[in-house]
C-alpha cells in the first residue's frame, strides 16, 4: 500500500492517499477523526480486483484542512477536484460516516463523476432530538473539549478491543482544527442533499449495523428507498465501524455492489 500526496493547486488542498490494486477505480473516504488506514481491511480485499484509492479527508491524516467554517458543499467540492486531480476517469466511491455524506453529495451534484455509490454508517435527514445532540458535540469540539470516551463507547462493544484502541489512537492523533471544521460540517450537513436523493441513478448501496444509535438501519432503509435504484443492508451486531468489525461482511456486500451493471443512462 502506497501512501501518495497530491500537491495543493488552487482549488484542491494538499491531499494525502493510499493506492493499491489495478482496475477499476474504487475511492474510498473515511469518517471524521479517521484516516485512510482505517480502511486497511478493504484495501486489502478489494486491490485484488480494483484499483482502490483511500484518501485522507482534509484536516485528517496526511491531508491539509479547509478553511474553518467549511460546509458539506466544500467538501463535496474538495472530492470532485480530488478526483479530477487522479485523473481515473469516473469512479466507483465510498464513504464511510462523514464520508458518506460526501460521497452521497457528490452522487447528486456529480453524477458525471461515480458509477456506483455506497454509503457506510451514513446518517441522513436527522430529528431534532439527533440534530440537537450532535451539533452541541461539534460545538464542544469548536471550543477544544474532545471526549473520545463517549463515542468509543457507542462505537464498540467489549469484545471489539482491538478496533477500539486502533480508533482511539487516530482519534488521540487527529489535528484539532480540522477536526473540529470536519466535525462540524458533519452536525450540519445530513440534510443538504437528502432532497435530491432522488436523481441518484447509480447503483447505490446502504449499509449499517443494528446497533447504530446514530446512523440507523431506518437511515440507511429511507436513503435506498430515495434514490432511483437503491439497496440497503443491516450487519447485526455491530455498530458505527463496521469497516472494522464487521470487515468480511462489509467486504462481501461491496464486492456484489461493485458487479451491479452500469447502464449508460446511469453515466451520464
């Protein structure tokens, strides 16, 4: 596994990322606090069949932050110049958590750009009680309180140690600043394309474990019942990293959504 870095141009921010594999291009974008080696099990199964590129979010591992103040519109914009920078030609894509929120932005504002387009632990149009909860989280981190306890806690249960500790050094590790731009961007950003789900027409796939308080199965079932030719799976027993500790399952699915047909109307 190969860790690149694309130098900043006017549009894109110095982006650092992993490349493995040949074949059809496979981007993947990780969640906030992660980095690209979060996606270690993917990587590996996937480059036997797939040219796989994970990239470091801005602000996150090797890769420069935006501005603070920076919405999912901007980082829906950072992943189209991202991808224009690799020169691949239309790619397959995933995203995982805020990931996933770019990757289903970038679906809806560039449909020229993705073949197929699945979300890991994605959320999508949140109540008031989850909007409430979440976007006092990013305000503690705009003011330097960063609890990893608390999200560790919901992201793991007590067999999953070894996930949880590698979690935890990321999160330990992450720049402050854009984590705490990222994070925001996150708390509000679940419904700035959740009403043009509807001109998605790749093949797109959901998934989430059942016990994800925060990114639901009813989340993931309402994402693939918007868009045009959806599915969406529930892992049970896991939760937000499912990446991670459910990485065969999540392995499986992905490589059945990688051989859906792509029409030309789909690519257009």
């Amino acid at each position: 596994m190969t860790l690149i870095t694309l130098l900043p141009s006017k549009t894109t921010p110095k982006t650092a990322y992993r490349e493995q594999g040949a074949g059809e291009p496979l981007v993947l974008i990780h969640g906030v606090g992660m980095q690209s080696a979060a996606w270690a099990p993917q990587i590996d199964a996937l480059a036997q069949h797939y040219h796989v590129i994970a990239l470091d979010m801005p602000g996150h591992g090797c890769s420069d932050p935006l501005p603070a103040g920076s919405q999912l519109s901007d980082y829906v914009a950072w992943g189209k110049s991202v991808i224009a920078a690799l020169d691949v030609g239309a790619v397959n894509l995933v995203g995982h958590s805020m990931g996933a929120l770019i990757a289903g932005g970038m679906a809806v504002a560039h449909p020229q750009l993705i073949k197929r387009v699945a979300l890991l632990n994605g959320v999508f149009q949140r109540d008031d009680a989850a909007k409430t909860a979440v976007q006092a989280r990013a305000a503690e981190i705009r003011d330097g309180k960063i609890d990893l306890e608390t999200p560790l806690t919901r992201w793991f249960d007590d067999h999953q140690q070894q996930a949880r500790a590698q979690v935890a050094t990321w999160l330990s590790g992450v720049d402050h600043i854009g984590y705490a731009t990222a994070y925001t961007a996150f708390a509000h950003g679940d419904a700035t394309y959740a009403h043009r789900y509807s001109k998605i027409v790749s093949p797109f796939l959901a998934i989430t474990g059942d016990g994800d308080p925060n990114s639901t199965p009813a989340m993931s079932q309402e994402m693939a019942a918007a868009v045009q030719n959806g599915q969406y799976v529930t892992i049970p027993g896991h939760r937000h990293m499912i990446n991670l500790t459910a990485a065969d399952d999540v392995n499986m699915h992905l490589m059945k959504w990688l051989q859906t047909p792509v029409t030309t109307k789909e690519m257009r």
